[in-house]
C-alpha cells in the first residue's frame, strides 16, 4: 500500500541465533527495494524552503520539552521472538499493551496467525511485510491474552503461522484498537516531531532499515545503535527490524524496546542515535485509544 508521504517496504527479521551481546550473530538478509519520496521531514512543505527553516522548526518543536523521557513503566517485561520473523507483531503488541499500562500480557501468536493468514500465509520473515498491516489487523481484529494462545519461538517447518488456534479462543477476552482514528502516524526521520509525541507519554512503533555490515551498528555500548564511519555500504538496505521507541535520554539518544531478549543491549532495550534515525527510519505509528470485547 503506497501511502501519501513514502512507500513503506520491509522484511521481517527473524533472530536464528544470538551472539552474547544479543545482536543476531548468522542472519543473512536478501536485497530489497526501498522508494522514498522527496522529502520526509514532518515539515509543512510550504515552509520547506531551506535547510535553515527546517532547523528553526526543530528546534521550536522541541523547546520546552523534557531533556528526558522514559515510558517503560507502562509496558510489560522484555519478550523473545527467537529465530521467527515476528519483530513487527512483537513492536506492535508491546505499543498495544502499553495502552493498558502493561497490566495483560498480550499474545503475539494470534496477531502475527492473522497477519499470515490474511496477507503472507507462505513465508516468514522474507517477504516485504507493511507495518501499517499489523496495526489495521487491530481494527476489527482482536488478540487473545498470552496465557489463552502462549508464543512459540522456535519455528514450525511447514506451518509457518503455527496455526491452527486453540479450540474455543473466539470465546477468550480480546484487546483491539477500537477506531482507526486512535492510532497515529508520525513523520518519523523528523526526529524532534518523535521526540515531542514520546513526550506525551506515548510509545511509536518504528521500522528502521538495517543496511549492509548492519551487525556492526547494533554494537555499541548498552544497546547504542550508530551508522558510524559512513561507505558506500551505509547506503544498501537488505532488510528492516520493527522496534518499539519508548523516550531519549539527555544526550539525544532515542530509547527502545527491542524483542531480542535481555541479553540484548541494557536488559532487552537500546538507544538509537539521531543519525541512525534520520538516515534508516522508514514508518512509525503510535496507538492512543484501545479497547476489548
């Protein structure tokens, strides 16, 4: 689906193995292709004159704002997704179950059994999926407690979606976005405008593109995702990662949630830098009201 501002296109990435750091240690990505369309800044395009205009409205957007945000008292504790391309469903639950303080455990499962099911039944993890997939099948779609459909994270040959459900999980309790104008999307390379919706308490639900040698970016210390020295390689996305941004820090580090276990970073969570984001930073949605039946 082609939205107004860009053509958002990315893999899932499954995690078949982790090194110590929590990084994945043999994950070999396929090429994919990446359309942008001129400008993706959050910037009205009538002021986008110049670069100073653009810089005058950052730094107007973010006057005021706390010099640091955390939002993680309202999320519940750090998942694993293990080796299945389930990153976008896991970034997704957790921004829904953030909604309700993080008082249920949400199954990952049933949304990521839906997605498959309705859209890319035949892989996992391979085909370009649409982050903007996973938060519509929240509206009508509802998602069972962790408890009534448990994840498994060790793949299932020939059943990718590890279906079918449990007998009797329509009569469960379910979450789900009640209407689609609760759900919010942001200009997410404008990184004062992510900035300034974190500071309102909010998560965003982010996909970022992981470029050629991307394992070495995702090594920094505590979690610090940084593009570094740039090459001609900084500039080939093979693949994305759907993550969960959660606040920044004081040295304008953007926090996340990942879904690589507590081994990953500092207890499960990293920080972009402001040139990651601005450079590998595709599409980002922020849930505002949610419900269950």
């Amino acid at each position: 689906m082609v939205q107004s501002w860009l053509v958002l296109v990315f893999l899932a990435v499954a995690v078949p193995g982790l090194a110590q750091d929590g990084v994945p240690a043999d994950f070999e990505p396929s090429l994919i292709p990446l359309e942008l369309v001129e400008d993706e800044t959050g910037v009205p395009r009538e002021k986008l004159v110049n670069r100073e205009v653009k810089e005058q409205y950052d730094l107007d957007l973010e006057r005021g704002l706390p010099k640091s945000v955390l939002n993680t008292n309202i999320l519940t504790p750090i998942k694993q997704q293990g080796g299945r391309g389930t990153c976008t469903a896991f970034a997704t639950i957790a921004a829904l179950e953030g909604v309700f303080g993080g008082k249920v455990e949400l199954s990952e499962q049933h949304l990521y059994y839906q997605i498959k099911k309705f859209y890319f039944p035949k892989v996992d993890g391979i085909m370009p999926e649409v982050i903007h997939l996973y938060v519509e099948a929240l509206n009508p779609l509802c998602v069972v407690a962790e408890a009534d459909w448990p994840y498994n994270p060790q793949p299932v040959k020939g059943n990718i979606p590890q279906g079918p459900p449990p007998a009797g999980l329509e009569m469960r309790p379910q979450w789900c976005i009640e209407q689609s104008n609760h759900v919010g999307m942001v200009m997410v390379r404008n990184v004062s405008l992510l900035k300034a919706v974190l500071a309102e308490g909010n998560t965003v639900l982010l996909t970022v593109l992981l470029p050629m040698k991307w394992q070495e970016m995702w090594r920094g210390p505590k979690g610090l995702v940084d593009p570094g020295k740039l090459t001609w390689r900084s500039f080939v996305p093979v693949s994305a990662h759907s993550i969960l941004l959660v606040g920044y820090d004081e040295e304008d580090r953007i926090i996340f949630r990942n879904s690589w276990g507590k081994a990953f970073g500092n207890q499960g969570y990293g920080t972009f830098s402001r040139k990651y984001l601005q450079m590998y930073a595709t599409s980002g949605f922020f849930v505002l009201e949610a419900g269950t039946k």
